[in-house]
C-alpha cells in the first residue's frame, strides 16, 4: 500500500514476515496536527531488536507522531524510511468488535494479515478462560489486552504503541511487557508511548520536549478563521 | 477480503447489526401506500413501479451511515487502512456486504410487495430483473456517501443529502424498465442504461471511496 507519509522503503526488504533486519529510520520529521505543526526536526533511528520509548507531556503530539508513521497522515517535512507491510499501529482505540467472541475478533485480524497465530496471541496475552466471551462483556483492562493481542496476530515486526497500558493493571502490565521483550528478541521492534515505567530496562528513552514545534507564530491556516470573522465584521 | 466479507455479514446478523431493518421499512412503504391512495386497483398499478423503486432506495438510505461509523467509533478503520488489504478493496467488500443485507433481500421481497400494490402482472419479471441490477449501485453509490461523511457527527441526514441526488438516474431507469415492461413495451433500453450505471459505479466509486477515507482518517 502506498500510504502518503512514506517516502520510500529499503531494498530487498520487501518480506514482511522476516523479521530480521528491520530498521525505521526518520530523519527532520514534522508533523502537524489541524494545521498546526506540533513537532519538528525529529530524528531517530529503530534498529530491530530495539525498543524505543517517547516521553513528554499531553500534547506534545505523540499521537499524531504515529499516525504520521502510521501513513494515516502525511508528514509536513522530513523522512520517514520503513521497509513496506512492516509497521502495526495500535492506538487509544483497540479496534474491537462488541459482539464477537475474542476468538472471532482475533481470527479476522489474523486474516486480515494472513496469519494464523490465534493461539499463540491468546495465551500470550493470557486470555484463555475468556476466548468465547464477547468483546462487550469484558472489563476494560481485559478489552485491552485483546487489543494488544491482535499485535500478535499481525505478524509485523515493528510496533506502534500508543499507552499500550491504560487500564492494565500491574500484573497485565509485567505480562505485556514481557510480550514485547520476547518480540524483541525474535527481531521485532517496538516504538512506545507511554507515561508509566514498562520495566522495560534495555529500552532506549527519547524526550519529545525539545522537539516541540514553535507555534507562537500561529497556525498554517489561521486565514480561514480571519476571513470569516471578517465577513462578518 | 472474505474474512472482511464475512465479519460484516456476522456483525450484521448479530444483536444491534440492524438486518431486516431496511426490509422493514420497504414492506410498511408498500403496505402504507395503499392506505394513502385507496384501494382501487387501476390508480394503485399505475404508480406500483414508482413506489416499489422508490421504498427500494429509501429503505437502502437508511443503513447507510453504520457501514463505516461504526468501525471509525471504535477505531477498526484506522487499523484496516494499515492492513495490507488494499482500502479500495475493503471499501468494494464492505458494499457487497451491504448490497447482500440490504438490495437482495429487498430484490427478493419485492414481488410479494408488488401484489400489494396491483402491479400488472407482466411487470414481476422486469421488477426482480431491475432491482437486482440496480441495487447493487445504490450500495455502490451509498458506500462512496458514507466514505464522504465518516467522522462527523450527526453525518447521517448529510449523507442522505449527498446520496439521494446520486440515486436519481438509478431511480429514474429502473422505474422506467419496470413500467415499459408492465406495458410490454420493449424495456431494453432502460435496462441497459441501468445496468451501465452499475457496473460504471462498481467499477469506479471504491477508488473514489478509498480516497475520501484516506481524507477522513487524517
């Protein structure tokens, strides 16, 4: 798929299931959210095996960060190189079906993807006495460890986590952090934002905050705004 | 593709999926009709194959809005616009899923409907040969409405607005070869016409429908 924030892919990596070998490499990023850019002059390299977690206070734009990754959105400026099909994105919203079974929510996105780690997903994310229940019926912390068990299923090897652990208790959250531990070892990669300590101690931290964008000097499209208060005036 | 085919069929089916909503209402069209106009049965076959067009496309228009709202709510089109399913396939499945719960059953209800309205007798064949070919262009054309509004709030009276216009040359050839065909009239013409809407919008609108999506989740 060619998704408009990419602004190319590395030779001879087209294999999305090899997950050996897969570095995402951004360079002068800006991103920018309703008009406004948020961030600028990101860099930083992901090299499989890594684990990267992004700090910084609300706002600061971590979340149009990775839909911009994501290629749900265009970037302003800069580069983003990922090898193609490699990237999963998982965000507030765990994509969900209320009224089917955790099984059948996990069995779409594996076909989705064409795999058939269902299983192996479920006993991951320790989600074995609840696989026949309906997603409306599970609490909110057992709705996202679905949400992160579809990580599995999508046999892509780097994530996106956008506060993978909201409403994990810390069991839950020991558990997942060890999930992303072992997907790091098989060559996997993991980009996190998240404001709670995963335990995570091999992972890289990267502040945000110096790469907040200057917005003092208003948005991009701050016209609109004026030509209508001004047909008005 | 089929996983996708068949989770909007499942969810469909299950509680809240909303089936049989749309047939519903085109059966309390078909019945409410006679009641309005009176039963004289020369008026009532006059304007059967109006009405009959006219519930079909109503009855389209109102399952409309979830065939995307409900996966932007809970954030599964985010999911499936990184998937590598390609969108503009996605967008052509998810219209076929919603032609065989909305357009079939409608197509395969309408006879039965059109003794209700004293449809002439020669006009059942034309009736079930112009809604199954004109149907699917209303699901077609609906998606592209629905791919439009997704994300807004109260978007479902926008998307009628925008979409009902769209439906006009549907309505008007598919009416048109069901009262030729009544008449035994050739309905050649129309039907082709009809069936060119169709195949131009299948073949057309999922790529206009994956763009405005592509718009919609920025």
């Amino acid at each position: 798929m060619n998704c408009p924030g990419f602004t190319g892919g590395f030779a001879g990596q087209s294999d999305g299931v090899d997950l050996g070998g897969m570095d995402m490499v951004v360079s002068d990023l800006a991103v920018a959210r309703g008009g406004v850019t948020v961030l600028a002059g990101l860099g930083f390299t992901l090299r499989a095996g890594q684990a990267l977690v992004l700090r910084g206070p609300n706002g600061i734009g971590k979340t149009t960060l990775f839909r911009t990754l994501a290629g749900l959105q265009p970037a302003v400026s800069g580069r983003i190189a990922v090898p193609p099909e490699s990237l999963t994105y998982a965000s507030h919203a765990d994509g969900l079906k209320a009224t089917l079974s955790v099984t059948e929510n996990l069995e779409f996105w594996a076909a989705v993807h064409g795999t058939g780690a269902v299983d192996a997903a479920i006993t991951a994310m320790n989600l074995h006495t609840l696989r026949d229940r309906r997603a409306a019926n599970l609490s909110a912390g057992q709705k996202r460890r679905l949400g992160l068990a579809r990580l599995l299923v999508t046999g892509r090897p780097i994530w996106v986590l956008d506060e993978p652990t909201v409403s994990l208790d810390a069991a839950s959250v020991a558990l997942f952090a060890g999930v992303v531990r072992s997907h790091l070892a098989a060559g996997g990669a993991a980009l996190i934002a998240t404001h709670i300590d995963l335990g995570l101690d091999e992972a890289g931290v990267l502040d945000l905050t110096p790469f907040k964008a200057d917005t003092s000097t208003g948005p991009l499209d701050g016209g609109f705004g004026d030509a209508f208060d001004e047909a008005f005036a | 593709m089929i996983a996708l085919l068949i989770r909007d069929l499942r969810l469909t089916f299950r509680a809240g999926g909303g089936f049989g909503l749309g047939l519903a209402f085109f059966l309390l069209v078909a019945v409410l009709v006679p009641l309005g106009v009176g039963p004289e049965g020369e008026t009532l076959g006059k304007i059967a194959a109006g009405i009959l067009w006219v519930g079909a496309l109503l009855a389209c228009l109102l399952s409309l809005d979830r065939i995307f709202a409900l996966d932007f709510e809970d954030g599964s089109l985010d999911l499936l616009a990184t998937a590598p399913l390609p969108l503009e396939g996605a967008v052509a499945v998810k219209a076929l899923a919603h032609w065989l719960v909305t357009g079939l059953p409608l197509t395969l209800a309408a006879p039965l409907l059109g003794v209700l309205l004293h449809l002439p007798a020669g006009g059942y064949f034309w009736l079930i040969l112009s809604l199954a070919l004109g149907t699917p262009a209303l699901s077609v054309i609906g998606t592209f409405g629905a791919a439009l509004t997704v994300g807004l709030k109260r978007g479902g009276l926008l998307l009628s607005l925008l979409v009902l216009p769209l439906y006009v040359p549907t309505l008007i050839f598919g009416a048109e070869v069901v009262k030729r065909g009544s008449a035994g009239m050739d309905a050649g013409a129309p039907l082709a016409l009809l069936a060119a809407i169709t195949a131009g919008a299948a073949a057309l609108l999922p790529f206009a429908s994956a763009a405005a999506i592509r718009v919609n989740l920025r």
